[in-house]
C-alpha cells in the first residue's frame, strides 16, 4: 500500500512539473475567439520540435480581407516568441528575437520555393496559413513597438530557404496544422530541449509606403503568459 501511494505520488509530481512548463491563459471575452490563447505548450524529440497553442475559438477561422496590393497589406499570426539565438535557424547571432509564425495574408506570396495549395503555382499561396521563422526587433515607429527585423538580402545572414526579402523572415516549409481549437507546428531545430517560449496572436501590416520599418506588429490579440515573459519550456517527449 505504502509502495502504491509513493508511486502515485510520483506520477502526480512528474505530471505537475511536466505541465508547469507549459503555459495557461484564461478565457477573455473581449478578445476575438479564434485568437484568444488558452494555453500553450512544445515538446522535442531531439530534432523536431512541436509548438501548439489552443485558443477559445476556432483557431485559423478568421483572416485579414485582401486589398490587392502589397504596400499596407495586413497579416495574421499565431507566434511562438523562442528563447532560442536567431543563429539556430540560420539568421545573424543575437540580431534579435527569434519567433516561428504560422501566418496568413492574402495579398503577397512569401514561400516562392513551396507550392502551399498545390495548384502547381508557388507564388498565389499567401492567403493559406504557411510558416516561418522570424527575427523581432524593437522599433517605437510600429503600433505595437515590435517589427520583423529589416535586412539587405546578398548582405546580412539569412536561412537558405529566405526568400530573399528585405526582412529577416524565413520560409522552412513546414506545414502549419489549424484544426478546432488547436494551432501546430513542428519544424526541425536542435538542441531545443529546455528552451523558453512564449506564445502570442496578433496582427502586421506592411508599411505603406514601402520603406522600413517595412513588416510592424501593429496589434496584439493575447500574449499567453500575459508580459511576453517566455515561461515555458520546451520538453523532451
């Protein structure tokens, strides 16, 4: 008997430390459903990593309207903001935040070496959710005091499968999985186990007249931990 309450204890133990490193968030009517983050959590098996974050409402039923052009051109995101070094995807060391999107914007295409709906045209996808790997910098001209960081392709670091924009933003291919509540994506990085993240939904536009800041965070839905703290911890599987 002893012996059976001493294991049950454990089980318990392991489950609560397990679950702490993930994250909750409670219910806030005031948000728009589909982006209002419940809970978050990722997990490794050593080379691809899972990020999933559960929202109120159905995630990935709702996308920006298009407008026909690219220059002030909107975006929808679920974000995971990492603790990992921009260098682990292929991005400049320590030039900023590295965040995996899993975004939607109707108006441009930014995956060209992928064929996302598979029409057999790779330059008409942007309207499907797709990934991509980001570097986040701070900037006071964006509504949300956030940007995708503004490089010059052929001069500053990027990803072998970059497409080549003046943004630090890459294109892995990895595709995104939206279904009910759940937002999920597992991409192939190293050395994950133990590395913070956050989660965050939230809205970019282009700039408008073309010129930098050119990608802003102009809005924040809901920031899982509340304060953009990275809690949670990526777990082996």
């Amino acid at each position: 008997m002893k012996t059976s309450l001493l294991a049950a204890a454990a089980l318990l133990a392991l489950g609560q430390t397990a679950f702490a490193h993930g994250i909750e968030s409670a219910i806030d009517p005031s948000k728009p459903a589909a982006f209002d983050i419940t809970s978050a959590s990722a997990t490794t098996d050593g080379r691809l990593s899972t990020f999933m974050m559960e929202v109120a409402g159905e995630a990935g039923s709702v996308k920006p309207e298009a407008t026909g052009k690219l220059q002030g051109a909107k975006v929808a995101a679920y974000v995971w903001p990492t603790g990992f070094d921009p260098s682990a995807v292929g991005f400049a060391e320590k030039s900023g935040i590295l965040a995996l999107a899993i975004t939607a914007h109707p108006d441009f295409d930014d995956t060209p070496l992928f064929d996302e709906n598979g029409d057999g045209d790779p330059a008409n996808d942007g309207a499907d959710w797709h990934s991509h790997w980001v570097v986040l910098g701070k900037d006071d001209g964006c509504g949300a005091g956030l940007k995708v960081l503004d490089v010059s392709p052929g001069i500053d670091l990027l990803p072998p499968t970059a497409p080549m924009l003046p943004l630090a933003l890459d294109s892995p291919g990895m595709s995104p999985s939206l279904k009910g509540k759940v937002a999920k994506i597992t991409v192939p990085v190293k050395g994950s186990e133990g590395v913070s993240f956050d989660a965050v939904t939230a809205e970019l536009q282009v700039n408008a007249e073309g010129k930098a800041p050119l990608l802003c965070v102009t809005g924040v839905h809901d920031v899982a931990s509340g304060d953009l703290t990275l809690p949670g911890k990526i777990m082996k599987q």
